[in-house]
C-alpha cells in the first residue's frame, strides 16, 4: 500500500478510536487493523487476536462496542476500505493467482465464489428482494462498465417476464431517471471494487426521497448498507484486475427465478405475448 492507502485506512480507525471509549486492549485490536489492513481484511479473526496481542474474545467484543454485530461485520467494512484504497495495478496484484494455468485458475476462483453464495446469501433476503420487485410500479437498474452486463441481464429477463424494467447506463440520464420516480418504485444498482460516483448518489437520493434500493455488490461500509432497502452481498474476486461476474450473474438469474415464481401467470402471459412478436418480426431462425 502507498503511504496515501495507508492514511485512508489510518483515518477510518482512527474516527473509530474517538467515536467510543475503548478499553487499551480493544485499542490494540485496532491498532492492528491500521498496520496490518490486508491480513485484517482477509485474514481469521485467531490471526488478528495474535496481531494485536488479545484474545479472540477480545476481537469480538471489540467490534460489538463500535456498534458492529460481531468481527465478520468489522471485517467486511474494513474489507471493503482496503479494496477501495487499492489502485487498479494494486488490486491487480491482490489478486494474482500466480498459478501456471490462468484459465484453471479463473474457473476454479468461479467454483469457490459460487459455493460462497450458496452459504452466505440468504434466501429469504431472495425471496424477499423479489417479492419488493414484484410490487414496484417501475424497476429502474443501474450498472456501467463491465458491471453493464449484468444489469442488462437482469433488466432484460424482468421485461420478459412482464415487468416494466429498463437499463441506466448514462451517467446524465441517472439523475434524470431519478426525478420521474416515487416510492412505488425500485432502484437496482449493480456495483462491485469501487462504487461508481453516480451510483453512490443515486444511493444517497433514493434514501432521502424514499423509493426502495436494492445494492449488488461484493464490499461495502455500513454507511451504505444503511441506505439501502435490501444489500445482497456477492463475491466476484477474480484472477488479476477484473473481476468474476459468474457468480454476480448466477444471483441475478435466481432473482428473476423467484420473481416469476411471485406472480407465475403472469410471466406466462408476458412470454407468450412476446413469442407473438418474435414470431411477427420473423425474429429467430427454427432449424
């Protein structure tokens, strides 16, 4: 890290040193995180205890008394800091396999980011993203970059299955879109590593104007979180800068599952409408 990431880190432990009053061994704890930010990132909770010279009890106890529920929440902000203060190249490299096989790598990292989600994610926090879906007037997503890709996946697949969704990826039409929608409607945003500018904002004018929020993204700060209606939480740690979106893919593609699972005839109705319009636009070739 550069000394600039390090003061990024520095000043973020720091607001957490002066909010409470913190015991000297909870300020070790700390003291930890600021020096050792990637092993605290990534790291066990035992490996962090040993850093600071505490018990695991300790490590606990210190991340309840911020505020957190436990250390796994301390870590995921953390987590999310340290990614966002590294630069492409350092992100690059915190991710480097250094394996003989890229491809091998890149599947396997797939595989191991894909069981993650199986154990991490709530279903009911699925079902219950769907069902807010399912009773939004519009479903507004916004996604850029390679992040794009998903959010057209997701907006195309909702529109298919007969609800009114569309795609935001210019950075002018975002607050233009934003000024035509209420509280019936929903605003999905798709965003991992470094949250887009426009994304945050859009986060921080849905919150204050009251339409629903829906986040997809791997790391972010309590903040955030707090602003959001439903935070699903998807690794896409990859092999080099890039990251894995199969994973971030596989999620949207169980969103849509369950949201036609909402309202089955109505996803009937929707498709066999546009199988109508395939078929007068001559749109798919039959073999």
């Amino acid at each position: 890290m550069t000394e600039d990431q390090r003061e990024d880190i520095g000043a973020w432990v720091q607001s957490l040193v002066s909010s409470t009053a913190l015991t000297p061994k909870a300020q070790e704890v700390l003291r930890a995180l600021e020096v050792n930010p990637r092993l605290a990132s990534y790291g066990s909770v035992r490996a962090v205890a040993e850093k600071a010279g505490v018990s695991i009890g300790t490590v606990s106890r210190t991340a309840q008394s911020l505020g957190y529920l436990g250390w796994p929440a301390l870590q995921q902000e953390l987590r999310a800091r340290y990614l966002s203060s590294l630069s492409a190249t350092g992100l690059a490299a915190q991710r480097q396999s250094g394996q003989e096989q890229p491809m091998l790598a890149s599947i396997t990292r797939d595989q191991v980011n894909l069981a993650s989600v199986l154990h991490s994610i709530g279903m009911e926090q699925i079902t219950r993203t769907a069902r807010r879906l399912a009773a939004s007037r519009r479903i507004i997503v916004l996604a850029r970059g390679s992040y794009a890709g998903v959010g057209m996946i997701f907006a195309h697949g909702c529109s298919l299955n007969g609800y009114d969704a569309r795609l935001i990826m210019d950075e002018a039409q975002v607050p233009n879109t934003l000024a035509t929608l209420t509280s019936e409607d929903l605003v999905v945003v798709i965003s991992f590593w470094r949250l887009y500018e426009s994304a945050y904002r859009a986060i921080q004018a849905c919150d204050a104007r009251g339409i629903p929020i829906v986040l997809l993204t791997e790391t972010v700060t309590r903040e955030i979180e707090e602003q959001c209606s439903e935070c699903i939480k998807v690794p896409t740690e990859g092999i080099g800068f890039s990251p894995s979106l199969t994973s971030a893919t596989a999620v949207v593609h169980g969103l849509i599952a369950e949201l036609v699972a909402v309202d089955p005839s109505r996803a009937t109705t929707a498709i066999e409408q546009a199988e109508l319009e395939w078929d007068r636009f001559d749109l798919f070739r039959r073999f």
